[in-house]
C-alpha cells in the first residue's frame, strides 16, 4: 500500500465537538440583477446556449390532469425572465397524473403535497398506487412551508433531460430576488419508501421490520416511512434541480433538499442537484440506495448526511461548501446512540470531489455513530485552510468486523487524497486523531499531505489524474471502473454540464445561472 501524510493532528481540546442526531428527519432573499445564458468559460466541450431576447408570456390557462380536484388557476407572477401561467397542485394527487411542459407555466407546491396516500409498512390492497410524472423542463416554486411528499406505495417519475432538467425552486428565485446566499425559501423534496430502517418510533419494535417506522417531522399530519421491503420502488428522479430549500417546518426542524427516507433499491436517483438548503443537502435515513451524479452546492448544514441504517452506493459526488457557510461536508451515524441496532449504516462512496470553504466547521468529513463507511477515488480540499479533514467518533465506529452484528469494521479508505492544512482531529469516545490517521494510512493509495490541482473548483489536473485507481467493482455491481479518480476528470467531464446551475462560487458550464429561470 502507499500512504502520505503530515505531521499535523488536532486534539479534542482544540475544537468544540458540535453534533446533529439521527432523529432528524430535519435538523437545525435579498434583491440583485439577473444574467442568464451567460456562463464563464468552462472545460470543453463548453455547452452554447441559445440567447433568450424575448421575455416569456404566460400560458392561457392550465392543463386538465387525470386527478379528480385538478390544478387550480392561481392567476400570473412575474420576474426577470418574463409572466408566468400558475397552476396549483392539489394538496393531494388521489389518481396517477401528468404534469406537462408548457410554455410560460409554472406549477405551485402550496403547502404539504402528497403523492398518493400512505398505504402502510407492507403492499397491500390499501395502496392508492398514485404515480406523478413531472415532464422535462418543469419548473415547480414554493415558498414558507410548501413541500412535496410521496408517500410509501406511491411514486414519482420526475425526469428531466441534460437540455431539459426539472427544477424544484422557490417564489423568490421566480421573481428574481435571489442571490447567491439565498437560503430556506420552502420546504423540499421527501421520498417515503418501505425499505428497512432503525431508530423506530413504536417502543419495543424491532429494527429493519414491518414495525419500525419513522415520522418525517415537522409534518402537522402523519408522514410515515421504513417497512421490510429493501427492494421498495419510490420511482425515479433524474436530472433535477432542487433549490433555496430548507424551511423551517415546526420548532427547529427543517427540511433538506432531497429527504430519500427509507426508500429501495428500485428507486432511481441519478443527477441530481441541491443548491443552497438551508439545512442538508441531501440526508438519507435507512433504506438501500443506490445514486449516481449527484451534485450538492451551497448547503448551510451538512453536505450528505446519512443515518439510521441506510446502505448507500454513490459514484460521481461533488460537494463543494459556500465560502463561509456551512458544516460538514459528510455527517455519517448509524443510530443515534443506540450503536448496536441492525441495519447498521453501510455507505460506500466512489469518485467524489469535496470542497470544503466554510472555515466554521469542526471537521470537513465526521463519521460516527457505529456507521461503516467506504469512500475510495476521491478528493477532498480544505479552502478555508481552518477545517480538520477527518474525524472518527465512539469505539463501536471502530470495532472490527463482526458478521452477527452487521458490521463491516473501521471506515476503509483506498485512493483518497485530501489537502487541508489540519488532516485530522480527535473524536469523541476515545477515538483519537492518530487512530484515525491509522485507519486512513492502512488503505491503498492514500495521501492526506496532497497538493491539488484542480481547476474550476472540482476539475482534476495533473496530480489528481496520477493517483493510482481503485476498483470499485469489488463492492457492488452498480459502481463502474473509473479511469481516475476524483468526480469529474478526462472522460468524464460533460456529466456536470447542461442540466446544472451556475454560481459564482461553482460554475458548470451551464445554459443558466441558479438565482435566475432556465427559458428554453
């Protein structure tokens, strides 16, 4: 094996040791002008937007969908890219229905949406069987409390195209009062599935069953989620856009971007997007997940947070933080203090790049929590040069495999590099920043004293493009073998562009920027 590392290690004395439980579903604008269709330069092939010089006209009127209440007529609403047609969603989708592109039309998430009705922990004859199709080019806006929830038993096929993506944003970002740091403008997206779970609400129930289940909180009504099924199908969504989310709901609880709660391997999730939540980008609780290009830009709490059980496999991951903002890039526990419930978390990550730039946070990466944890072909870069890199918590995250308590052992690191001036830090529980250097030299191809390269903020360069690569495919057969590591090298470069947003913190090359409409 090879390893690189510095010297430099921080103790517990030095840094607070801030936390965010895995009984969170949900945890802890102003005015500027609009450019659209006028992104920096980017790696070639560099996208070449058409220029919109007409301002969009609103729709006559709204379509008729197969759900018996329908869309209601909300009127017009106006911005920097023109008059918008609104059409209302019903408070509940009671039949399968279409929302179809149209020019100068906006859909309007009023209040909680549910797709269907709950149909319990188990498929049965209760299931409504309710499935929304969002068609490419969509954009839905929301604002306060609006959120959309598709409920276990139901699904949502919302998929968008790299010319056409589907956009899940706020009023604001309609009327073109946002700006960069624009931040919890509504609620988000939430996915209920059927596949297993811990940390059960029911006293006395049985982890990863029929009878443990969890409450998306925050909700006034029940919003339930986990069941038994590891093969449970929410549906699909693929090149979406989520932006501004992040409301808060009820007391301190806010909704991230995307919430996948107890969803299953059926479930297709694939370029996806978070810009600017106010609370995590992404947090998975329980489930079997499987996710391909996901891009998470700008979130105020933690990048991807992953709890309660969840087996995840993720290639092609980028976080890059807001200068400034946020706290974690990674947040990963299994089960909240109860370290020894089965499912334990298992998440194995290929090809990420991380860029961490809020300079408030107490480590970039925290795993805790006794949660397995793979990441290998990735990078991470400290840009505020005040952020540790690693941290590890608790001795059950440590412990040595054991197949009767489903544990894999100690997170396992191959082909990671990582630039930060502070590489890692002690963790609670006795986990100490030299133990964790241990865990992270006893991979293949590590390096914690890296010098990056990159350009564009996640483009690899010549010293990302050397390190030696590892193969994925050992783990499962959703990863690919990449030719190098990192999110977005040669090869592998176009997958950002297009269906993306730009800000000034993380351009993509993309025909829009993120406080401003896409107009096709």
């Amino acid at each position: 094996m090879t390893n690189f590392h510095r010297s430099l290690v921080l103790g517990c004395s030095a840094l607070a040791l801030a936390s965010c439980g895995a009984d969170e579903i949900v945890s802890p604008g102003t005015g500027g002008n609009i450019t659209i269709n006028n992104p920096p330069a980017t790696p070639a092939p560099t996208p070449t937007p058409t220029p919109t010089s007409a301002l969009v006209t609103p729709a006559a009127g709204c379509p008729t969908i197969s759900d018996p209440v329908g869309l209601t007529d909300s009127g017009t609403i106006s911005g920097p890219t023109g008059e918008y047609r609104v059409c209302t969603l019903p408070a509940r989708f009671d039949a399968s229905s279409t929302l179809p592109y149209i020019d100068g039309l906006l859909y309007r998430i009023n209040g909680r949406v549910d797709v269907g009705t709950d149909g319990g922990p188990t498929a049965s004859s209760a299931d409504t069987d309710v499935e929304l199709t969002i068609e490419p080019g969509v954009i839905l806006f929301s604002q306060g409390s609006g959120w959309l929830n598709v409920n276990r038993g139901n699904t949502i096929q919302a998929n968008g195209t790299a010319d056409r993506p589907i956009v899940f944003t706020s009023r604001d970002n309609v009327q073109g009062l946002n700006t960069d740091n624009s931040s919890g403008q509504w609620g988000g997206v939430v996915l209920s599935g059927r596949a297993p779970i811990t940390d059960c609400i029911a006293p006395g129930a049985t982890p990863g069953t029929v009878a443990c289940e969890r409450q998306v909180e925050g909700a006034a009504q029940p919003a339930l989620f986990g069941g038994a099924t590891p093969g449970d199908s929410s549906g699909s969504m693929t090149y979406v856009q989520i932006r501004y989310s992040g409301f808060v709901l009820s007391g301190d609880n806010e909704l991230q971007s995307l919430t996948p709660s107890g969803i299953g391997s059926g479930t297709t999730l694939r370029n996806i997007m978070s810009f600017n939540s106010s609370d995590d980008g992404v947090e998975f609780f329980g489930g079997r997940v499987n996710f391909r290009n996901l891009v998470i830009v700008g979130a105020e709490d933690d990048g991807l947070d992953s709890d309660t059980g969840v087996k995840l496999n993720a290639q092609n991951v980028i976080v890059i933080q807001r200068p400034g903002v946020g706290d974690t890039i990674i947040e990963a526990d299994s089960n909240n203090g109860l370290e020894d419930q089965t499912p334990r978390q298992n998440t194995k990550i290929s090809n990420a790049t991380f860029i961490a730039n809020s300079g408030t946070g107490d480590q970039a990466i925290r795993i805790r929590g006794g949660t397995d944890y793979t990441i290998v072909n990735s990078i991470l870069v400290d840009q505020s040069g005040a952020t540790p890199c690693l941290r590890i918590d608790l001795p059950e995250t440590i412990r040595a495999a054991d197949a009767s308590l489903d544990e894999a052992g100690p997170p396992v690191f191959n082909s990671f590099v990582m630039d930060c001036a502070v590489d890692f830090r002690d963790g609670s529980g006795g986990v100490t920043a030299a133990q964790t250097q241990s865990f992270f030299d006893a991979g293949s191809n590590t390096d914690s004293n890296f010098t990056n390269t990159l350009t564009m903020t996640y483009v690899n360069g010549t010293n990302e493009n050397a390190v030696t690569v590892f193969d994925p495919t050992v783990f499962s057969s959703f990863f690919t073998l990449p030719t190098n590591i990192g999110a977005v090298y040669p090869g592998n470069e176009t997958w950002v562009q297009g269906w993306t947003c730009n800000s000034s913190f993380a351009n993509f090359g993309s025909v829009s920027d993120c406080t401003s409409l896409p107009v096709y």
